[in-house]
C-alpha cells in the first residue's frame, strides 16, 4: 500500500520497481491525497496494480485524513484469516 500528498523524486524508476512488484503478483493499493490535475496523481495510476482502484482522499487537515484514511486501512489491510500468516510491509522514502 502506498500512501502520499505528492510524487517521487524519481518517477521513472519508481514506475519500473512497481511493475517488478506486479510481475512477482504483489498487488499495489495507492492512496493519494492528491488533486486529480496533480502529477502524484497520474504517478499513482501508473504504479497501482488496478489504475481503477487509486483512491484519492481530499483533505484539509490531520483529522480529517484520520477519519477518512482508517476505514480505508481496515477494508485495505484485513488481518490474516490463518494463524501465525504475517504480512510484510515495505517503506519506501
């Protein structure tokens, strides 16, 4: 899952690591809060594995991201239904 108010430094190489990612069947949700017109957002489509499930948050302020990013998480990120079964997280800056 990525989650950004903006877009990388490196679009190029950021497009080609997802798509190693997709082709090794890691499945990419991207949440953007970010305008529809900004280049984080066409940056996301690109990385998504469905350029259809961007989701794009509007915000004005911390709270609000709260509220709005949670339900997100816990629809996005279930936990495991089989004991023991972790998932792996990377962070990338």
């Amino acid at each position: 899952m990525i989650i950004t108010d903006g877009y990388s430094d490196r679009q190029d190489q950021t497009i080609i690591q997802a798509n190693f990612l997709k082709l090794a069947d890691i499945k990419i949700v991207c949440i953007g809060i970010v305008d529809t017109q900004d280049l984080g957002y066409f940056e996301l489509k690109q990385i998504a594995s469905d350029p259809e499930e961007v989701v794009r948050l509007q915000v004005d302020n911390f709270q609000q991201l709260e509220t709005n990013l949670l339900p997100l998480l816990a629809v996005s990120c279930p936990p495991s239904p089989v004991p023991g079964l972790r998932a792996e997280f990377f962070i990338v800056c």
